[in-house]
C-alpha cells in the first residue's frame, strides 16, 4: 500500500463506496424486474460489471484527468478534489489542455488531417472494396468460398506486420518504385514512404478487409430479381447497377464506411511508420503527449476531444448495428 | 447480367486482390533473400529464420503475447457469451441499452483510447487501492478482454438469434431448468461461433500493440511492441521471417477453418 499523506485522504474513495453502493441498488432493481431469476441476474451482471468498471468508468477517468494540471511526480497530474487539513475543501479545474486544442495549430491541424486521412481511405476502400463483394455476392458456392478466404486472409493477419509490409513497398528502392521503373513510367525512384500518399495507402490497404465483409454480408442478402426486372424494362446493366443495386446495398456501405472511418480516425501506428513529420494526426498526438511530453492532463483532453469527434458516427453505428440485428431476430 | 462476362468487374477484382496481396508476398520473398538489402536479390537463404529462432528477445516476447492471448480469448469468450445471452434472450430490461451500447462501442472506437482510458484507470486504482502494483501481464490481459468482449458478443448474438428457439422451448416444456437447458441445448448448437470468437479475439490480442503499449510495464513487451520498436528505424530481416511464419500459419487456418465449413454445409 503507498502511504497516504494525510492532505492526499481521497474523497474519491467515498465517491467509490458510494459508486459501489447505487450499483448493488441498481442490480437489485434488476433483478426484480428479470422476474427473480437470479441465474438471469447473473448473466446479465457479469458482462455489465466488466464492461461499467473496465469500459466506462476508464472513460470517465480521462475526462476527470483532462481537468487536471500536470506536475511533476506520481502520479503527474494533480488531483482535482483536495481536502485540506483546516477542513478546507479545494477544487482545482484546469481547461488549458482543452484551450490549446483549440489555439494552438498543430492541435487543429492534426484533428483536420485525421478527418482527411480516414475520409479518404474510406472511400478509397469504397471503391476498391465494393467489386470485390460484389463478386463474392454474385460467385457461386465454390467460388465464394475461394474469393472470401481471400479476403479473411489478410484480416486475420496481423496489422503491424502488413503496415510493415509497406514499408518494404513504398520505399525509395522498394517494390512499388521497382516497378514502377521497369515499366518506364517514371525515370527516378518516387519518394512514396514517408508521405501523406503512403498514409492513404497504408489505412486502405489495412481496413479493406473491414469494408468488404459487411458489404458483401449485404450484398449476398440482395434480391436479383430486382436486377432481372429493370433489365426487363430496358435498363443498361450500368443503370440497372447504379440505380437498383447500390441503392439498396446502403446499409452495406453505411456499416462498412463506419467500420473504417471511426477507428482511422485514431489511426497511430500507420501515420507514425509511413507518414513523414507532416503526416499530423490525433492517434500521434495523443501518444507523443503521453509517453513523450508525459503530459497527461493533455493527452487526456486530446483523447476526450477525440470522442466528441467519434461519437456522433459511434451512435450511428451503434443504431444500424441494433436495428439490424432485431431485423434479423424477427426473420 | 445475361451472359455476357463481366469483364470490368473481374477486372475491378482483380486489381483489389492484388492490392490486398502484393504486400503479403513481397514479404515472404524478402525473408528468403540472402541479402540484408531489398534491392538485391542474394540468392535464397533462410538464414534469417535461424536469426529470428536465436533472438531471445523475439522469442520472450512471442512467448508473453501468446500467454496473453490465450488468457484474453478464454475470458473474453466467456463474458462476450454470457453478453450475448443477455442481447438475444433477455427481451427488454433496465440495463439493456447500456449494455448493447457498451458492446459496440469498443468495436469502432481507435485503440489509443481503449489505451490510454485503461491506462488511467489502472494508476487510479493504484491510487486508491494499491492494485496493480505495477502493469505487466495483469494488466495487459484486462484491457484486451475489454476489447475482444464487444467481438465474441456479435458473433455470439448473431448466432444466437439465427439458432432455432423450438429446441429451446422444447427442452424447457419437458421441465428443464434454464441453465441446463443453456449446457444441454444451446451450448452444442452455437460451439462453432464459441470457437471463432475465441480465435478473432486470440488474433486481436496477439497483435494489438496501442493498447499493450499503455497497459504493459518495464519487462512486458509484448511482441508488436518489440517488433514496433524495431521496425520503427526500416526493414528488418528477421522480422520478415517472423511475419512469413504468422501469414502462413493464419494461411494454414483459415483455409482449413474453410474447407470445414464448405464441408458442413454439404
């Protein structure tokens, strides 16, 4: 146990037996209303639990730590809620991390250029994404099998290998620049690593598995029948495409463009092993504050800013999630 | 399309496979280069699989993710189960959007903040309680399980909801109590979604390096953490060996994970 300076008594441990104490109430209430099952209460609060004190109270934690200031000493921020020894109680908030997002340009600039980065690689992984399902929705049996594989395959490797893997590619005597070369379409090496292309480059290439699967999932479900219909009133296989099929595969590319677009934005590692000192991005932000700066009280505020960011596309997948699977329930 | 060979869409396909795929091979061919240099090709070799096999501290790292991820999978299998139940049997209660938002969320949010939520979480703790003591393996463990979770309950729920309940209702009419009727029925028809959870999260586990970054201590690097420290300064041979034996070893898998599913459904 780390002796407890007597200025350092934490009203926050009250806060945490009263935490404790609403949850039992809570579970009680519960477990009145699942009929008195108490087998159900237990399947119910198991994974509630887990997820309310490992997911949720850690959330409420940065934001706690992002009012914070940052001293010297463990841990390096100060508490917020300090009770003196005359009885005095002290609350210290402090906005500054907050204010330098918003002031200081290389904070706007990297959240600018986060959007940009995963914006574009979703679309990206749009349109290189949506043949691929489209012919995995189309294949037969055999074929479908084959053609998914191929696309689980890279999925299930590891992502830091495959970013690495870029590497290899995008530099100046990698494979893309060889290539490129042999084929007469340039006359000296490109430099591709080490730019914001190669950032592009890298979070499509990871996240294509993630566009396509739930794209194809839609796409396999569609009725041809439509197809066969606008083809017999006349409809060119282009406009039969664009005007029955993609409409309809909406909730596909909703589900698969969130996918994407949501973890991209807090992308660190493919910005920090392609990207060149003007790939900016939130992910880097908040890791360089954390592990370099050890300015916490910032990186938290960076991290808090971020899911004010993320959170209005979180609720919209959480939405299409949940209605989709009550649409399959009632099937 | 009547007939006719969809030239472009092949074409289109064509060209994404080979986007998802040249990276992959390249690698491979690179770990069987004689030469250090990626330009030259120095012959074949697999010196740098015996480097990789003689790196001590590869192999410890390799040897905690895989007990990491071992221990994530089990209990993220366990609580996403349990999640999943609650999701697709339960029918509305009090606590139901929150746990169905709390089982999404972890799925799209970026891993800095699963990271660095963990990570405040554990020094607070600390502060209060004096657990952890430091962050190692423990701590590690926790904030995966927290990610994996949201991915086992998906795959669960959905396997669930597709599941026929007339069994279900049946076992209970002929007066089975609901948790034998869970280990009795239930359990033996959803196993296979059971098994691929337990394998995704395995896999997020072993290659999650944001998230062990924050929660890991001095001496718990993990084996993204080694191989981010190395390849942060360009190509490394051995490391090139070690991603050829992952591929290959996922390859072996999936495909085997493949043909057993085109099997069952004959």
């Amino acid at each position: 146990m780390t002796p407890q300076h007597p200025q350092q008594q934490s009203p926050w441990l009250a806060l945490w037996f009263a935490f404790f104490n609403d949850l039992f109430r809570y579970l009680g209430a519960l477990g009145r209303e699942l009929g008195g099952s108490r087998g159900r209460l237990l399947v119910l609060a198991v994974p509630l639990a887990w997820l309310a004190l490992f997911f949720a109270l850690p959330l409420a934690i940065v934001l706690k730590i992002s009012l914070a200031s940052p001293v010297a000493g463990v841990p390096p921020y100060t508490d917020l809620v300090a009770l003196g020894p005359d009885g005095r109680v002290t609350i210290e908030l402090s906005l500054a991390g907050y204010l330098r997002l918003l002031t200081d340009p290389l904070y706007v600039a990297s959240y600018l250029n986060s959007i940009q980065f995963a914006a574009v690689s979703t679309v990206a992984c749009l349109l290189l994404g949506y043949p691929i399902a489209y012919g995995i929705a189309r294949a037969g049996p055999l074929a479908r099998l084959v053609l998914l594989t191929l696309v689980i395959l890279p999925f299930w490797t590891s992502s830091l290998l495959r970013t690495y893997a870029l590497i290899g590619i995008l530099r100046t005597n990698g494979t893309l620049n060889q290539i490129l070369l042999g084929l007469g379409l340039i006359d000296a090496p490109v430099q591709l690593l080490n730019t914001n292309l190669a950032v592009y480059i890298g979070i499509t290439y990871n996240y294509l598995p993630f566009m396509i699967l739930p794209l194809a999932a839609n796409l396999m479900r569609l009725d041809y029948t439509l197809l066969e219909a606008a083809a017999d009133l006349g409809a060119r296989p282009l406009k039969a495409f664009l005007t029955v099929t993609v409409p309809l595969s909406l909730p596909g590319i909703v589900a698969g463009s969130l996918l994407v677009f949501i973890p991209a934005l807090g992308e660190y590692v493919i910005p920090e092993l392609l990207g060149g000192p003007d790939a900016l991005a939130i992910g880097k932000r908040i890791w360089d504050d954390f592990f370099m700066a050890r300015d916490y009280p910032l990186a938290a505020a960076v991290a808090v800013a971020m899911l004010l960011l993320i959170v209005v596309p979180m609720l919209v997948f959480e939405y299409v999630q949940e209605r989709d699977a009550r649409r399959e329930a009632r099937r | 399309m009547n007939g006719r060979r969809p030239f472009v869409l092949y074409t289109l396909m064509a060209f994404g496979y080979a986007f998802l795929y040249l990276p992959i091979v390249t690698v491979i061919a690179y770990s069987f280069n004689e030469s250090r240099m990626v330009t030259v090709w120095g012959g074949f070799s697999t010196k740098w699989y015996a480097a990789l096999f003689a790196n001590a501290q590869i192999l410890d790292a390799a040897k905690l993710s895989l007990l990491i991820a071992v221990l994530s999978s089990t209990l993220a299998v366990v609580i996403g189960t349990l999640a999943g139940l609650a999701l697709a049997r339960f029918g509305s209660y009090r606590g139901r959007g929150a746990l169905s938002l709390m089982t999404s969320a972890p799925l799209v949010m970026p891993d800095v903040m699963l990271g660095i939520s963990a990570l405040f979480l554990f020094i607070t703790l600390q502060q209060l309680t004096g657990w952890p003591g430091g962050r190692g393996v423990d701590t590690i463990t926790i904030a995966h399980v927290t990610l994996c979770v949201c991915y086992v309950t998906i795959i669960v729920r959905s396997r669930l909801v597709q599941m026929d309940l007339s069994l279900e209702e049946a076992a209970m009419d002929l007066g089975a109590r609901p948790w034998k009727v869970f280990f009795v029925i239930t359990l033996p028809l959803i196993w296979p979604a059971l098994v691929a959870g337990w394998l995704l999260a395995f896999t997020l586990s072993l290659d999650d390096v944001v998230i062990a970054s924050f929660t890991s201590g001095p001496g718990a690097s993990t084996l993204p953490i080694v191989v981010l420290s190395k390849v942060r300064f360009g190509v490394t041979p051995e490391i090139n060996a070690l991603a050829t034996l992952l591929i290959v070893a996922v390859a072996i898998g999936v495909t085997l994970a493949g043909w057993l599913m085109h099997r069952r459904q004959r």
